[in-house]
C-alpha cells in the first residue's frame, strides 16, 4: 500500500498560533515528510517558525516520533494573510508503525519576522 498523498489526522497549534496549517498530506511516510496549507496569521511577514511535533498512534502509550525543535524557513517569507504550501520533514517513522492510525502534531508554534524577531 502506498502512502503517497493520504491524509493522515493532523492536529496542529492552539488558539492565538501564528500561523494556520492545514490540509496537511504525507508524502513520504518513511520519513514522515508532510505537506501543509501555511497561512500567516500575523500583520508582518513570517521568515520562519519553530514548533513542537509528535506522531503517535491513540493506542500506544508512547509516541513513534516526538521533538521540540522544529524549524521550518520560508524563502521569500509568508506576508500578512498570505498562504502557501510548504513541506515538513519530521523524522524516521518506525516500520512498527501503523500508519492508518497516525496523529500527526504540530503545536507551541513560535513565528520569527524579517528581522529574527519572535512574533508571538
């Protein structure tokens, strides 16, 4: 079974992130590399977020994948209200892992602007 292009269940931020992701699809399950609709939330372009991922399985007690220090650059910035499909890459899946049970999240997403600045 291919993985390409399914949706898995993302579940991404809490109210007052900087960004919206959504409409979120694996595209290479192996490396859990996902692709995401980013929209900048902020009144100033975004040059770059830091956020907090896991990818677990409801029925396991301890996740496949868990890290605090993602980061995602964006070439050309995301300007106010704009959105964009960027990738994620968020590590190695174990082979162990049932994929049609994955819950893919993203939170405690920090945005920096032009100028290094955080925004939150």
């Amino acid at each position: 079974m291919s993985f390409l292009g399914m949706l898995f269940s993302v579940i991404v931020g809490i109210g007052g992130a900087p960004v919206q992701i959504e409409n979120c699809q694996v595209v290479d399950a192996a490396m859990l590399s996902i692709e995401c609709s980013v929209t900048n939330l902020k009144e100033v372009a975004i040059s770059q977020i830091r956020f907090t991922y896991s990818a677990s399985d409801p029925s396991r007690t301890i996740p496949w994948i868990e890290g605090d220090r993602g980061v995602r650059s964006f070439s050309g910035g995301i300007e106010p209200k704009e959105k964009i499909r960027e990738f994620f890459s968020l590590g190695r899946l174990s082979s162990r892992a049932a994929t049609e049970n994955l819950l893919i999240e993203i939170t405690e997403i920090t945005a920096y602007g032009p100028d290094g600045e955080s925004l939150n």
